[in-house]
C-alpha cells in the first residue's frame, strides 16, 4: 500500500518536472558565450593550481 503511493508520488513528480534538452543544458554554468567560460575555466583551473604556491609563500613570509 505505502510502496504503492511512493511510486505513484516518484512517477507523478518526474513526469511533472520538465527541463530543456541539447549539449550544454543540463550544466549549472552557460556555455554560451565563449570567452566568459575560457575566464571562469582560467579562474576555476588556476585557483586550485596556484592555491598551494599561495599557501607556501604566505608560510614563508610569516614572522
């Protein structure tokens, strides 16, 4: 009976939520624009990259 009304709920509610199709649509970020995503890639891919080098000159220069 409960089984019964969970799967009916699940099947209702994905049935009931549409979302748009197509390369890059189902991305939290827009891939429309070319240059803006070559910067936030840039911004993204070089945080984590120069994080530890950041981290390491801050360590050294500490008095």
């Amino acid at each position: 009976m409960l089984s019964a009304g969970v799967r009916r709920f699940a099947t209702s509610a994905i049935r009931r939520s549409h979302y748009e199709e197509g390369p890059g649509k189902n991305l939290p970020f827009s891939v429309d624009n070319k240059w803006r995503l070559l910067a936030m890639m840039c911004v993204f891919f070089g945080s984590g990259f120069g994080a530890p080098f950041f981290i390491v000159r801050h360590q050294l220069l500490k008095k």
